[in-house]
C-alpha cells in the first residue's frame, strides 16, 4: 500500500499528468452523459411502437449496441427505432472503440508507466557516498568515461535530468541517478561536495551553468568541463571550473604527433616521469631485417625497443623480434637519447642498402668467413657509421636532402572541423605541410584549404593525393571517415592513414577499412580523466595501450627483469625501474628488483590484466 500510493503521488504530481487526468474524466463524463441520452431516447421510442421496458433494460441495450455486441434480444421494428440504432453503433464504434482506448493509453496509461520507470531510477546517492566521480552528461564520451572507470574500480555516477534517458542509462547497467542539472538539488543529490570529481560534458553555455550551480552548492568540490571553443575556455575558469578540457583540441595534436615527418626519424608520442615514448619506422629502414638484440640501441643510445606496430596490431618486443622496412618501433628513452638516435640516422642516410631494407653483404675478411659475432659487430658498424651526410652530397648536385624532400610532400587534413584545425596547428608548430579539404568555404579562409568533396578524386588530386605520405581524416561522422578511409587505401595503398572516431565500438571498422591509427575522442576523454584523478597511475598511448606504474610484487622481489619472465609470461614490457634515488631508463635486465621499486610498464588493457593475475593475485 505505501508503494502504491507512493506511486499516485508521483504519477499525480507534474502538472501536465493532472491535466491529463482530468482531461480523461471530462471525456469519461461526456461518454456517461451521451449513454444515458441514448437510454431516455430508447425509451421514448420503444413507448412509440407501444412497448414498455424497465431503466435497466435500456442502459442494458445501449451498451451492446455501442460496444457493437449486438445480442439481437431486443429490436425495433420501426424505421425511427433501426435508424435509432445505427446511430448509437456508429458512435459507439467511434467512441468506445476508437477514442476511448487511445485516450487511456495516452493520458493514463503511458504516463504512469513513464512514472512507474522513473519511480525505478535512483534518485539520490547513500548519504556516505565519497570519493566518487559525477559526470554530467550522457553521449559517448560521459559512458566511455563511466566505463573507463568501472576497470579501474572508482566509484561514479552520472546524473541525468532527462527521465527515458536515465531508464535507459539504468537498463544498461550504469550507475545513474535522475536529477536537475541546472538546480542545487540535483548535486545535493549526488553528494557533489564529498566527489573526487564533478565532471560536465555539455555544450559551452550549459557547462557555464552546470558550473555556477555546482560552485554555489559545493565551493571546494574539484570540477572540470569540456569546452568546444577556446574563447570559452576562460569563462568556464570564471565560473569555477579547475579543469577546462578541449578534447577536439587534444585529439588533434594526438593525431598530428602521430603523423611522420618534420626533421626527424622519431615522433615522441608521450611523456612519462623524465623519459618519452617514441615511435620510428625502424630507423628509417637501416634496422630492417635485424633482430632487437643486433640493433644495439641500448649501448649506443640508452634506448629501449619496448614494443613493435604491425600495421595495426601492437606486440611487445624481445631480444629475438626481427624488424622488417614495414616494422615501426616504439622506442623509450630520454628526450637527449632519442635526439642522438635521430641525428645518427639522418646523417646516414643515402648509404646503400639492400632491396629488403637491411644492410648489404660486407665482405669476407682475408682470414675466410667471419663468425657470427663478427658479423653482427660489423653489421653494427655499417648501420651506426656514417660515410658522408647525404645533405652534403646532394647540396652539391643541387637537390633537397631525402628528409626534406619527403616533408615536401603535404599531409592530407579531411575535414577542416576544430578537430581538422587543431591537426593543422599542431602539423604547422613541426614544420609539417599541409592542406585541408573542406566542402565549404569559410571566410578569411587559408589558401591551403581546397574546396570541394573529400569524395571526388579531383578535388584530392587538386590538393595534393598523388604526393602526399598521409592523409588524416577528422570529419566527425564515424560513417563517412569509414567511407573516406577505405576510399583512400583504394586509391593509395602505400600511404599511412590516420583516422578519428567519435565513439569508440567504430574503432574495429575503421581498423578493417585500412586505417594505420585510430584515435576515439570519446577514449581520449575517458583516459584524459582518468589520468587527471589518478595522476601518474595510467598513461595512454593509444587506444588499448597504456603505460602503468605498479610496486614489484613480492613474487618479483629479488629477481631480475631477465628472470622473472614478465614479457614471456603477460606481453608487458618493462620501460623503467623507479626507486628513491634513481629512474632507470632503460632499465638493467640483470640488476635484482627490490621490494620498493617502482615498475613502469607498458602494454595492452589484457596485457595489464594478465600481469596483476600473474604477480600480484
């Protein structure tokens, strides 16, 4: 019973339900009133053909007739009384069996029903409810942000003003509770003053709001906002927000930094704790056909192959991995370290390789063939040992050094958007050329903007498809930067393709439609966030592969990094050993680990998962 009339108090309190109640019972007292209309009018045309039948009986013969049972007991034989009683079936068809159940299914039925979903949505968080995450909003990027932070076991919850959205947010599993966004109750609600993070995800304006509200409920509450425009950015700071994030902006430098070019052989994807995370396409090709153990980047540049991109596909890399010209590495070492390895490789470039990529054969020494180790350490050589910068060479015959002529080329930016802006900025700030396709013309639009369809192959050949390296494409339509990507490969399948999706499940096709990099801004979002609450804990470098920092285990304590097997035994690779003193980069994989150390590891979502199951279960 208190359910009940829990429930009555709810379905009666909107004022639109009244309303609609009452609009129901006038159209019930309409429908009485006519019922007893056509019951005075039976009788008085019964009493006409000269027979008498009692008050009960005529109601009894109107409501078979309006329902359209028609027992057939009792009839007229007049033409007044049968037209009498077309005239009641008609309206009854009309009434009973057309308006009456549409009038209830909507102004009764489907309000409670609505009502009863929405009684089923919380509405406020347990009164201890601390350290947790509020996130306003609910598009992509709020529920990749709600996920993000089921893996990593913090509390949040997102508050929904918009009831259907929120039981659908509930069906779904996440942890929603139904309140106002734009009023003092609905924060009240969701305990904002004791939340690690009150987290808005609208537009501009209504962040503005969001803010206000929040700062006027919880003064110290830490806040952060989204902003589309970066002429909002120091409105919201007005308004009290501690974090203004332009994740259009983000993602398109992180695009950017992924595109290969400017005047080096490296792009440092991130920074982590004094050292960075680069990518190389296997030293420009001088490393392809050796294994990581015959490259010798540790001894000569302090350098640790962590990892290898195959098309795609990322794999930890061993001692025993062998690089092909398609290899791209992922490089950890000091910023000095990965300029050293830069400047070694362009001054080598123009030396004579093999078809394949690798170094040719050296010749035999006078004494015969040489042993292994021999021609590994002459294999080193030939790769570390410039003969002559290739700049010299061609400043003399009057060309551009092989680096400069391949930057020449621009990189192909589809769809000039703020996330195709921040692409182009970020491109400019490396002295990286570029163009924009765009289909409409903006004022005071850069010349480097070609007007036209991404689509039509003019208009790509006009900015510049048949020299271009790579292309980006940034559209924010995840159908048509699917229909572009597979476009372009068709058209140029040796070129790299960087592609943006808006929401992360497009990330597989996207993939399968032969893009080299996916960068989901709704997983930028999540990770940026997570990064923000937890700092130094998680890192993305891309989407699936982090780099994670973990005490060692007790099980690792006292074992090497060659010993304890992580690589072998979780696909993690082991970037750098922290203690009080030091940070070792790249660490010594024959040096024991102590209890105190700090492991700074990379690899996959899985690979982190494995590694916690296998160490520290």
């Amino acid at each position: 019973m208190k359910f009940i009339s829990s429930q009555l108090n709810y379905f009666l309190a909107p004022a639109g339900n009244r309303r609609n109640i009452l609009f129901m019972l006038r159209f019930l007292l309409f429908l009485c009133a006519l019922v007893l209309l056509y019951s005075a009018l039976f009788h008085c045309i019964m009493q006409y053909e000269g027979r008498e039948y009692s008050l009960f009986t005529g109601l009894y013969w109107t409501l078979t007739v309006m329902s359209t049972l028609g027992f057939g007991d009792i009839t007229f034989h007049s033409d007044l009384g049968m037209l009498f009683s077309v005239t009641v079936l008609l309206s009854g068809v009309l009434l009973f069996m057309l308006l009456l159940p549409f009038t209830f299914i909507r102004f009764v039925y489907a309000p409670w029903l609505e009502a009863q979903n929405k009684a089923l949505t919380p509405r406020m968080l347990p009164e201890d409810s601390a350290g947790h995450v509020v996130i306003v909003g609910s598009d992509g990027a709020a529920l990749s942000i709600a996920s993000r932070c089921l893996r990593y076991d913090i509390p949040y919850v997102l508050l929904e003003a918009d009831g259907a959205r929120a039981v659908s947010l509930y069906d779904r599993g996440y942890k929603v509770v139904l309140g106002d966004t734009d009023s003092v109750s609905g924060y009240a609600a969701v305990r904002a003053e004791k939340a690690a993070l009150v987290l808005a995800l609208h537009d501009d304006m209504k962040n503005t709001n969001i803010a206000y509200t929040v700062r006027e409920y919880a003064p110290l509450a830490p806040l952060a906002a989204s902003v589309n425009r970066e002429a909002s950015a120091d409105i919201l700071r007005l308004a009290g927000c501690d974090h203004v994030l332009n994740f259009a902006g983000m993602l398109g430098k992180g695009l950017a930094g992924r595109v290969f070019g400017g005047n080096s052989t490296s792009n440092i994807i991130g920074r982590f704790e004094g050292f960075c995370i680069a990518e190389s396409t296997a030293g420009g090709g001088k490393l392809a056909g050796l294994r990581i153990r015959d490259t010798d980047l540790r001894s000569r540049f302090g350098l640790n192959a962590v990892g290898i991109w195959q098309g795609n596909r990322y794999l930890p890399a061993g001692p025993d991995t062998e690089l092909d010209s398609n290899s791209i590495l992922l490089l950890a070492g000091t910023a000095e370290s990965l300029e050293s390895f830069d400047r070694h490789i362009r001054e080598g470039r123009g030396k004579a390789v093999s078809p394949a990529g690798s170094p040719g054969p050296l010749p035999a020494t006078p004494g015969g063939a040489r042993t292994a180790a021999e021609d590994i350490r002459a294999t080193r050589e030939s790769i570390w040992t410039p003969s002559k910068p290739a700049g010299v060479q061609a400043a003399h015959e009057g060309a551009l050094p092989e680096h400069a002529a391949e930057n020449s080329a621009p990189v192909l930016i589809l769809g000039g958007g703020r996330v195709g802006a921040a692409v182009a900025d970020a491109l400019e700030s490396r002295g990286i050329a570029w163009r924009i396709v765009e289909q409409q013309k903006k004022h005071g639009q850069d010349e480097r903007v070609v007007v036209g369809d991404a689509a039509d192959i003019t208009v790509l050949r006009r900015a510049g498809l048949d020299e271009t390296r790579t292309i980006v494409v940034t559209t924010h339509n995840d159908d048509l930067n699917i229909y572009l990507t597979i476009y372009c490969r068709k058209l140029r399948p040796d070129i790299q393709i960087i592609s943006r999706a808006t929401l992360e499940n497009n990330l597989p096709s996207l993939y399968s439609a032969g893009a080299d990099l996916v960068m989901s801004q709704a997983g930028l979002a999540a990770d940026t966030v997570i990064n923000l609450l937890t700092p130094g804990r998680v890192f993305t470098l891309t989407e699936g592969l982090n780099i994670f920092r973990i005490l060692t285990p007790p099980s690792l304590a006292g074992q090497t990094l060659k010993s304890g097997g992580i690589r072998q035994k979780t696909n993690c690779n082991v970037v750098a050993v922290k203690n009080e003193e030091t940070l070792s980069v790249p660490p010594d994989p024959d040096s024991p680990l102590a209890a105190g150390d700090e492991l700074i590891i990379i690899g996959s979502v899985d690979a982190e998962k494995s590694f916690i199951k296998t160490f520290m279960a």
